[in-house]
C-alpha cells in the first residue's frame, strides 16, 4: 500500500491502472474492478488512478454506494456536482436530460421512463452521453467506491458501460467488498469480472518483507523499534489498512521504543479507543454503528435521546481515531473501525436501537431513506412492517421503471417471511415488466388459491397480463373472466388486447370501444388511452378513418392529461395510419421529438424505422440504411432484440439493391436469429432474397423467395403491411399467364390500404389488362399505379421494371420513352442494377442505348489503371459468378468481346485469375 504517493507490494496493479488511463487519452476507454476483502487497499488504488487521470488532463468524477443509499446513488453524487457546469441548457440531445431523471430527479422528464424497454439502460444511454460532455476532448474517469453496497440498477449501468466506452475516452474505475456483500451483489460482481472487456483485479494480502516496507514508510521517518515492527508483522495479517492502524499505535506508545502498549488487533485497537469515552460519547458511536456503514448523524440524538450538544461532543471525540472527516461529511475511519465498535453491541441492544432508527427515518417522510428504515425494522424483528414498506418501494420502482431495485426489495420482502400473497402479486408484475411472461404465469399460478377478494382478481389480472405478453390468448381469457370483474375497463381493455392477438379484431373492436367509454366516465385517463389505442389497432386493418379518429382521440387525452407514453404511442398509431397513403408523417415528427425530450428511447427507434421505411419508398434502400443502422445500434445497447432485427432488414435490403449478397446474407442471417424478433423479420428476410433475385433478373427464383415471404405474413393480424405485397402482385402477374390468386389475394388483405401495394396491384392489373388484349384499360390503369406512387419515387421505378418489360412484350403503351426517363433517374442515383435492366429492356425493345458506354463508375485506383465504365460493367458480374456467357447476355454484347474485356481486367489489375478478379470487385460492391 501506499503512504506520502508510495505504493507497496502492488507493483502489477499499478502498472494495469497507468495502463488503461493512459489508454483514455488514445480514445480506448474500459472498466477496472478492484475487489478484495475490507482493507486491502481497494480505494487507495483507485485514488492512485484519479490521481494519474488528473496529472493526465482528464475529468475525473467520483462517487460511493453506502448502505440503504437508494437507487443510482453512486452515481447521482458522481455526477451532480458536475453536471450543471457540463452541460449546457441549450443540449441538443434532450432524450439524455430526460432519461437522466433517474439519477438527477429535477432533470426529470414529464413522461417517465418507458416500461418496453430496461429503464435502467435508458439511464445508461444518458449517463453516457453526460460522460462524454464531461470528459470533452481529453476523455474522463469514472470512480465508483464501495459497490459491493450499490443498488442493482447502479451495477446494471456498470455493465452497460463496460461495453458501451469501449471505443471511447472514458475509463470506469469501481471497487467492491468481497467478503461480505449484500444478497444477489456477489452474483451481480462476479457476472460483471467475467466479462472480456472488464479489467478484474482482485488484490491479495501483502507479503511479511511488503508488510515491513510499508511499516518502514508509515513511520514518516521516524524510527521503529524491532519489537514493534515484529509486533505489526504478526498483527497485521497483512492487512494494509491494519498495518496502518497498528504502526499509529506503536508510534503513539513512546514514538516505538520499548515494549509496544498498542491492544492486540483493531478490535482491542478500537475497544482502547472507546474506553477513552465518556459512558454517553460510547453509547451516541455504537448506535451510529448500528445504523450501518454511513449512518444519519442528525438522527442520533433522537435515537439515543442524547441531547445535541453532547452527541456532537461523542463525534469530535471519536474524530480521527475512529471517524474521519472528508469534506462536509464524516465517516467511519474504516469499515473495520464500525464492526470493531458494533461488536461490543448486544442483540438486544442493536434491536433496540433499529427500531427506534426505523421510526424517526419514517416520521421523516425521506423516500430516499424508507428501504433502510425497513432493513432496520427487520433486524428489529417487525416483519410485516418491513416488507409494507419493501412492497411499497417495489411498486414505486416498478412505476418508474427501476426494476432490478424492485426486484431487490421483493426479495427482502419475501424474506420477512409475510404478506406473502402481495408479494406474489407484485413478483408476477415485476416479471412481466422484465419480459419473463412464462416465469410470471408460472409464479403466479401456484399462488391463486391462496388469495381471496380483490387480491385474487388483482393477481388473476397480473396473470392475464402476462398470458398476453406471452401471446397466450386462451389463458388471458381464462385469467379474466377468472378475476371475476366482467365489468372493470382494465379487464375490459385486456380482454380486447387478447382478441387482437388472437385475430378476432371485430371482438377487440368493441370490447375496446366499451372499456374507452367506461373508464371515460370514471376519470381513468390512462385505461382510455390504451382502449383507444387498441381499438386503432383493429381498425387500421379495415377502416383507416376510424383507426384516424381512434389515434388522435388518445394523443388528445394524453396530451390534456399529461400522460406523455400514452400520446407518444397514440401518435405512434396515427403516424403509421398517414403512412399507409403518404411518404411523410407530421405525427410521426411529433412522436419522435416529443419520445426524445422525456426519454422514451425505445419509441424513438421506432420513429426511426418507420421513416427508414417511408425512406425505401421515396430515395431506395440504400439512403435509409444509415438511419437504419443508427436504429439497429441503439436498440442493440438497449437491448431490444426485435427492434434491431427489424432495423438490420432495412440494412440488408439496402446491400441487396447494391449487389452486395454476402453483406445481405451475413445481416439476415443476424436479424432472423434474434429472440423475440416480429413475423415480419423471417418473411422479410425471404423476401429481401427476392429482390435479390429479381435485380439480378432471375425471376422465378425472386416469384418463388416472395411467395414464402408473403405466405408467412398472409392472415397474421398483428403485421404491418410491408411493401412487398404490392411488387410480389406484380411479379406473379408478370410470370404466369392466367394468375389471378396473387391480385386476388392482395385484394383482400389489409396491406392493400397501403399505397404502394394498391399501387402494385394496379401494375398487375395492367398488365393483366395488356395481355387480355385491353391495351387503352392496361394504360389507364398505369397511368393510375404511376399516379398514386408520385411520392415514392424509387419504388415506383422498380414496380416500373416489371411492368414496362410486360408492356414490351404484350404490345401496349408506350414504354420506350418510359424506359429513358427511368435509365437517367436510375443513373443519376447510382443505382447501377436497375440501370442496367433498363438498359436491357431498351435494347429487347429495339432502342439500344450507346453502345460501349458502361454503367458502373471507375473507383480511382482501378481508372489509374486504366479500367473503363464498360469493363466494370463486367467486373461487376464476374464478382456475382456469372460465365462470360451469361455476362454476354445480361450486356447484350458478344461472347467474344466479353472475353476481351475479362482479358483486359486481368491485365490491367495484375490478377492471376477470375478469383482474384472477384476479391478486387469485393470492396467495390459494397459502397
């Protein structure tokens, strides 16, 4: 250890702390866990790295979790002190002030922390950011004392971190007890030590040569007689914190020389130290040892009914020998110093005093303070006392959002042994909220016969809940009518959202409709949001003006009664009805600003991927995948798995339209092994294969790849009317001659309220009209498709593909002049496969574009090598494997100038084969 800047015996471990701070200035942050038993050197390590970060230029923050602290505390002392000064009030990011209501409560955003996604990495998201502000361009450390005493959601935001500040100038350094840490913290420690990107030192006890040289330079260069430094080497037990201790004794007992008079060990060290006390001094130090490792000094007078004056004298008296001051607070010298002074409390006495410490926290009304009156109350013997006050807390976590604390008070509840039916009811809540619905049904079945009234229809309530999420629609019902309130809107709302999942949207209708009605008229906000909400759901599938009217009444109620989630979802709806007929969305705009100023970040991303898709439509995958991406990223630190299989099917369709089939394979292969992802992901995924296909003009294969696709989505009530109806109408009708089960189909879906399928289904219908020999209703009715698609512009060129080819060949409209203003649209845009098809129409037509001309640009490299647009033409599809035959035919060229051009490239790149030629095309392919 370390005295005056000397470390002893820890040599490695200072090394690995210099090592990754200096790694924060380079851009590589991390997190360091030091843990070990008490007094072994833990905070002084990571004193050693604040000091290293400051000497480095870096902002370094610190915070310690003490008993009973509450959640986030650490952090909040962390960083409240510098957040003011760090962020400006004119922060773009609002969504990080919201979410950081968790640790700052003024910060606090009107909406609260969403429950779909883990509150705690929504905290995280903003900590992060705040971390980054902080730090600014040097980068900055993070010093989180004591965890083994942190509250879950504290330790969730600590595994957050470690693999969110990997590639980041922020380093979190913590600390934690090992010997003695609270229930579920051990398991909590060893989980985050395990972790790959976790630095984990755990520091042993110091050597007798370490123990001495330590002894040697706690002196301050005063001598030590050999009897006591021998008398320290047998104490110490190669403690740093006890060597310490037992050198300030020997020191005091004549400066060491003689016979040492220091007490044998820190709690004959400590007794000594109490001896020296006034009766009352000694009893004010061993209630506050009672009251925990960071104990209320204002309290204590009214614990022991000591007056003020001589409690304050008990403190200075004990000062420093047994408590140290640091800065405006005082603390225990050494948590070894409190258990030395609690040892010498007997049972009776410390229930005593519990009790009474549990009474005057809660005559105080501090929320903040409540679990640690009820940790008293149950050292005190008052069980059911104790989990009221844990349910209590558990209900306001879970309200917020906080539900590893929640999940930490239900444990201490249930171990009180009472109240065990509330308990239960609150579990199976919790593990709904957590997305364990099996695990719910589960806890809560087994405890249905053991409550009467209304705690049985709450738990049969809490259960139907769960059987939802699980989409267990016949074990909903049963829960329901079980619950026995036929008549209560939130059973009524459930019940509808059972219906919807099981298809009968008409039933969900009009028990949605009902359960609006009533909880209207008993002031219920909320339950009329989800009602209305849930009856847009069932209407979206058949009237669009009524889902309309159903959204915008619930944003309306969310918004007079300022229930944020509740409008932010309404505007959700709303935004996804105006989508079915438009490329933009004004509610859509508003949801996503509104979800990011209060924090609901997962609502966010789903603002995100509705405009990622409105922007496949409009200017083509390949534009949306950036948001895409951003998406895919923030629901994966948010870990929602769903969400970022959706997200990566907007990625994989943009390397589809690029030519890029391995980056499309290696994202679908991600996105479709996803727990929990939507139908839409699996179908997608065919169907993204499709369009593959199709671009690459084997249209049997693409026909075949979307009809899987859409018969995966065809009768699922709950999918969203994806693009692909309209174009997988189109392709059949192109392919088959007589094919009418494919518009037949589309006709009766739902996704046809969509634009762009009806636009789809209008090409198809053209086309059908063209080779019936209807050539005036076939160009009508294109006229029409191109009409409704005037928004989408990139979509409509592809359906155009199709249904142009068709107009070739069956001899109706005019689709040559159609063709050249698609081929400058195409080129202007770089979409070099739907050029080249247009190319290939034009020439089948009898209008060849310029010959020798390609189509692909030059990357610099390959042109200073002199390869031309045409002979990337080829490049391009000796990558996609294809012979020199196949390649004549796609470009219409001979066979024979193929082979020159295949020639040329391996010349001009210096390739030994079509192989290599391949790998060169790789990286090009994908831009």
């Amino acid at each position: 250890m370390a005295s005056d800047g000397v470390m002893v015996g820890r040599a490695a471990e200072l090394a690995t702390v210099r090592s990754l701070v200096d790694g924060v200035r380079r851009g590589r942050g991390g997190v360091l866990l030091v843990s070990g038993e008490a007094g072994i050197g833990k905070t002084r390590l990571l004193r050693e790295a604040a000091e290293r970060a400051r000497d480095a230029g870096l902002a370094v923050v610190t915070g310690r979790a003490v008993e009973g602290g509450g959640t986030y505390r650490p952090l909040s002392e962390a960083l409240v002190g510098h957040l003011r000064q760090a962020w400006p009030a004119s922060a773009e990011d609002s969504s990080c002030r919201a979410v950081l209501g968790g640790l700052l409560p003024e910060w606090a955003g009107d909406g609260g922390m969403p429950l779909n996604v883990d509150p705690a990495l929504v905290v995280c998201e903003g900590a992060l950011s705040l971390l980054r502000v902080i730090g600014g361009d040097h980068g900055c450390l993070l010093v989180l004392d004591d965890m083994h005493w942190a509250d879950a959601e504290t330790l969730a935001v600590v595994e957050y971190l470690a693999g969110a500040v990997r590639g980041q100038p922020i380093l979190v350094a913590a600390s934690a007890c090992d010997d003695e840490p609270l229930p579920g913290v051990l398991s909590r420690l060893s989980r985050l030590s395990r972790r790959e990107d976790v630095t984990a030192l755990r520091l042993g006890r110091l050597t007798t040569a370490e123990v001495e040289a330590l002894a040697e330079h706690r002196t301050g260069g005063l001598p030590l007689a050999e009897a006591g430094l021998r008398f320290v080497v047998e104490h110490a037990d190669g403690l740093p914190y006890m060597v310490e201790e037992l050198v300030a004794g020997v020191l005091e007992s004549a400066l060491g020389r003689g016979t040492p008079a220091v007490p044998e060990g820190i709690v004959c060290r400590v007794a000594a130290r109490l001896a020296a006390l006034e009766p009352v001094q000694r009893g004010v130090l061993e209630a506050a040892a009672v009251l925990g490792t960071d104990p209320d000094w204002t309290i204590l007078g009214a614990v022991t009914g000591v007056p003020e004056p001589l409690v304050l004298g008990a403190l200075r008296g004990a000062t420093p020998h047994l408590l140290v001051s640091a800065g405006d607070e005082l603390h225990w010298r050494h948590t070894l110093t409190r258990a030395a002074v609690l040892a010498h409390v007997t049972p009776p006495e410390r229930a005593a005093v519990a009790r009474r410490a549990a009474e005057v926290l809660l005559s105080r009304g501090e929320p903040a303070r409540e679990a640690y009156a009820a940790e008293l109350l149950a050292a005190a013997g008052e069980g059911t006392r104790s989990a009221e006050i844990f349910l209590r807390l558990a209900r306001r976590d879970m309200d917020t959002g906080a539900l590893r604390s929640a999940q930490d008070h239900l444990v201490r509840a249930s171990a009180t042994r009472t109240l065990r039916p509330m308990v239960v009811i609150e579990h199976v809540r919790l593990l709904t909220l957590l997305g364990q619905a099996p695990a719910a049904l589960e806890a809560g079945a087994g405890a249905l016969a053991e409550v009467v009234g209304d705690r049985h229809a709450e738990l049969c309530l809490r259960l139907a809940e769960a059987a939802i999420v699980a989409r267990r629609w016949g074990e909903a019902d049963r829960f329901i009518e079980r619950a026995g309130r036929p008549g209560d809107a939130r059973a009524l709302v459930l019940a509808a959202d059972s219906a919807f999942g099981a298809g009968d949207l008409r039933r969900a209708g009009d028990l949605a409709a009902t359960a609006a009605g009533r909880a209207e008229q008993e002031a219920r906000w909320e339950t009329v949001c989800q009602a209305l909400t849930t009856l847009g759901r069932c209407a979206m599938r058949h009237d669009t003006a009524t889902a309309r009217a159903a959204y915008a009444r619930a944003a309306q109620t969310g918004a007079e009664h300022g229930l944020i989630p509740a409008r932010v979802t309404a505007l959700l709806g709303l935004g996804a009805v105006e989508l079915l007929d438009h490329a933009a969305s004004p509610a859509i705009v508003e949801a996503r600003e509104l979800a990011s100023r209060t924090g609901l970040l997962a609502e966010v991303i789903w603002c995100d991927l509705l405009l990622a898709d409105a922007m496949t439509t409009t200017e083509g995958p390949r534009a949306a995948q950036a948001l895409a991406r951003s998406a895919a990223e923030q629901a994966g630190r948010l870990r929602l798995p769903g969400l970022e299989g959706v997200a990566e099917m907007f990625i994989a369709t943009g390397h589809a339209v690029a030519g890029d089939e391995l980056g499309m394979e290696a994202v679908l292969a991600r996105a479709v092994a996803r727990p929990h992802a939507p139908v839409e992901v699996t179908a997608l995924a065919q169907a993204t294969c499709g369009l593959r296909r199709l671009l690459s003009r084997d249209l049997r294969a693409a026909s075949a790849l979307l009809d899987d696709g859409i018969s995966a989505l065809d009768g699922r009530g709950e999918a969203g009317p994806v693009q692909h109806w309209g174009l997988w109408a189109l392709l059949r009708t192109v392919l088959a001659d007589r094919d009418t089960e494919a518009r037949e189909t589309l006709r009766r879906s739902p996704a046809v309220l969509r634009v762009v399928n009806r636009a789809g289904l209008r090409y198809a219908d053209a086309v059908a009209e063209g080779r019936a020999g209807r050539p005036e209703r076939a160009a009508a009715l294109f006229a029409d498709a191109d009409q409704a698609l005037a928004e989408h512009h990139w979509w409509r060129r592809l359906l155009r593909l199709l249904a142009l080819e068709a107009a070739i060949a069956d001899g109706w409209g005019d689709p040559v002049p159609e063709l050249r203003v698609d081929l400058d649209a195409h080129v202007r845009a770089g979409e070099h496969q739907m050029a080249r098809i247009c190319r290939d129409l034009l020439r089948g037509a009898g209008a060849p574009t310029r010959r020798g001309r390609g189509l692909a640009p030059v990357p610099a490299g390959l042109r200073a090598a002199g390869v031309t647009s045409r002979e990337m033409d080829v490049l391009s599809l000796v990558a996609e494997g294809l012979t020199n035959g196949k390649i004549a035919e796609r470009l219409v060229i001979s066979r024979r100038t193929v082979d020159t051009h295949v020639a040329n490239l391996l010349a001009k790149t210096s390739s030994a084969d079509r192989s290599e030629l391949r790998t060169i095309a790789g990286p090009i392919r994908t831009r």
